[in-house]
C-alpha cells in the first residue's frame, strides 16, 4: 500500500530545544516528569472556612475564626480544634484541619460562623490531596504528543522554561503548469486559476506546520529542473502539484529523476488521485507529486502527506476515526479504493453520520466547501449501505 511505502522512507526530523512560550503546536520529544507532587501540599478547592471534621462530629456548629490562610501564604496552624480558619482557593491546608465549608453554607453571627442547617463536615471535603494529580517518576507527558494550551500548562507545572521538540520541516508546495494564473490576474478564456497551491498551504498550516512557502513553475523542463533542484537543496518536503500523469507535458517524474530524486511509487489504486507520485531525494528529502486535479490534490494531502509529515516528527499516530454513512449509494468502481467526500450531521439524539458530498469529477473542488473530510471507501462493486462504517480524514 501507499502508506506502508511512505512510512518506510520517510526520514524523522531532528529534535531542537524551545522555549515555553515558543512550543505551543510542535510536537514533544521527550517525556514530562512531574519535578514534585502535583499538587505539591493538600489544597483547598473552595473559598470558606477550613476545620477539623473531629469538631463537625463532635457536634460543633459554631466556629470563631482564628487566622486567614491566603493562597501562597505558609501553612498557618490551628491553634483550638473547636476553631477555624478561613481559606481561599488554592492555598494549602491549615495544619490542625482537614474539611472546607464554602463560604455559602454559613452565616456571619455574634462574632463567630455559624453554620447552615444540613451542612456536612465530612473529612477531605473540598480538599485536593497532595500528589492526587501526579507524583515524581511518573510521566505527565509522552514524547509524541501534540503541544496545546492544556499540554502547556503541564509542562510549566512540571517548571520546565524548555521543550525537547521536533523541528518544524521546511515545505514547500509547487504548482506547474502554462495554464496556471494568479487570483487578481488577468486571466484567459483558456487558463485557469492557480487556487491547488492556496488549498495546499490552507491545509498544511491548518494541521501545524507553519514553515511552508510555494513556488509556480512552467511547463518547460530544463525550467523545471533547474527550480526543483533549487527547492530540493533548501527544503526537507516538496510538494508538487501537476504533472504526474502519463500526458506528453507531465514531466514532473522525468525532471525528479533527473535530479536523482529516487522514485518510491507511482500510481496508486485509488479514485481519485491514481496518478500520485512518491519519491527520495538523495539527502533524504520526501517528494510528494500529487494529480493536478484539485479534490485529488486535497484529498492526497490529507490522506499521505500529513500523516507522512506527523511521523517525520514523531507524533504519535493519529486514531481512526470510524463513522457510518448517512445515505446508501454506488460510490467509485470495483477495484479502486474511494475517497468520498462527506459533510458531518446529526441527528436529534446527537447520533452522528457522513452524508455523502460526492464531486462532480476530480476537478469540482466546488463541491468541497461545506464538507468536513471524507471517507476511505473499500473497492466495490455493489452500492454501500447507509449506516455502512469508514473511517473518516477531516480537512
């Protein structure tokens, strides 16, 4: 298959040391140890007062206030176990206490908190224990994980200022052809828009990768040889866009080879985008031609490129995301895998389907908006059901 022949050629990326506030979308390499208990003491969840639960049992419901124990203040101590003190959110528990009563359950009266009827005073109420959440050792973080705020705010707890990383690859998307013309351009009855390279880096920005330009070459070879080799020196992933078909001027293949770019694959079993193209430059650089048709080069992208760009950088891989679709129909033809695209609904219940969004061809990329990805449909020659189970590629 296509993806098992990518995956075994493509080269990982080097790791390199972030700060913080630089490493949010990258992907971790290394593991995130916890540098103390998390939290480090026993905390309070509540703003109220802290008692001791032997008092609440005894009986006592009438409390005089002994100290304030604010957040990031030391431990005060309770100095009468018929007392109490009063906590705020996030501070440690007074010693001596070991049960919070919000703010709301009691009164203010005759100089001393009176509490509310049915209140309860059970040990650990409104407490978080120390090293509840994580203890030193084990790993809060795996290395392979995508850096969001959440992940963030762990690695800060853990009191790491820097993040072992995967570098971000160096992209860049190409588009050939004569026909090509740049939106805001005057344009021919005969030419078409240059919109595959804007869908292209649209998509690959969108999934993280933030290093990424494009380029626009001609159908003109020693033109093209000259432009990818140049691309080919100074990036670790070209994408291509055109070309790569049998026609007289797709001359992407013989250009790569040429330039001593080693050819993985070409052609895959699959409707659309068949033509696709796979190879390795000689410094190890993944060269991805993709159809020119504009469903077949975004759909390519999603399905082999980004996956293939994931684990260059060691992310762990993605989990398949199986859904049914939501109206039966005759999609592709027997032998070829089909990618179909579909729009994400649901029902009353919150139970969700793909409807089917199928293009009129590879070239009605018009059909694409709205959708929300597409199905990987097996060869076939009988209608699928609806409520038959594919996985789903989001955009």
């Amino acid at each position: 298959m296509a993806q098992e022949a990518i995956e075994a050629r493509i080269a990982a990326l080097p790791a390199e040391s972030v700060p913080l506030e630089q490493a949010l979308g990258r992907t971790l390499r290394e593991d995130i140890y916890a540098e103390r208990d998390n939290p480090p003491f026993d905390r309070v969840c509540m703003d109220g007062i802290a008692i001791d639960s032997a008092a609440f049992a005894r009986g006592v419901r009438r409390y005089a206030i002994e100290s304030t124990q604010a957040a990031g203040a030391p431990a005060v101590t309770l100095a009468n176990r018929d007392n109490a003190v009063e906590v705020m959110t996030g501070a440690i528990m007074p010693r001596g206490t070991d049960c919070v009563i919000p703010l709301e359950e009691y009164d203010f009266g005759e100089g001393a908190v009176l509490l509310k009827a049915q209140v309860s005073g059970t040990p650990g109420r409104n407490v978080q224990r120390r090293g509840s959440d994580s203890a030193p050792g084990v790993a809060m973080l795996r290395a392979g994980t995508r850096l969001g705020a959440a992940e963030i705010a762990v690695a800060a707890s853990a009191g790491r200022p820097r993040l072992q990383v995967s570098r971000q690859p160096d992209l860049m998307v190409i588009s050939t052809g004569d026909e090509l013309i740049e939106p805001g351009e005057p344009i021919l009855e005969h030419q078409v828009r240059r919109s595959n390279a804007y869908a292209l880096v649209a998509a690959l920005r969108l999934h993280g990768f933030t290093q990424v330009s494009n380029d626009h070459i001609l159908d003109d070879e020693a033109l093209l040889r000259e432009r990818l080799a140049l691309h080919l020196a100074g990036q670790d992933v070209l994408v291509l866009s055109g070309g790569v078909s049998k026609g007289k001027f797709d001359l992407v293949p013989r250009a790569l080879k040429y330039l001593g770019v080693e050819e993985v694959f070409h052609q895959v079993a699959q409707r659309p985008g068949m033509p696709m193209w796979f190879g390795i430059g000689a410094q190890g650089q993944a060269v991805f031609g993709l159809p020119g048709n504009p469903v077949s080069t975004l759909i390519c992208l999603v399905r082999y490129v980004i996956p293939a760009l994931r684990q260059a950088m060691g992310a762990t891989p993605a989990t398949p995301e199986p859904i049914a679709l939501g109206a039966a129909g005759r999609f592709g033809r027997g032998g070829l895998t089909y990618f179909l695209p579909v729009a994400v609904q649901y029902d009353a219940l919150g139970q969700r389907t793909a409807l089917p969004r199928a293009p009129n061809g590879s070239g009605d990329f018009l059909a694409l908006a709205g959708t929300d990805g597409f199905l990987e449909l097996p060869p076939r020659a009988d209608a699928f059901a609806e409520g038959f189970v594919a996985d789903l590629y989001r955009w």
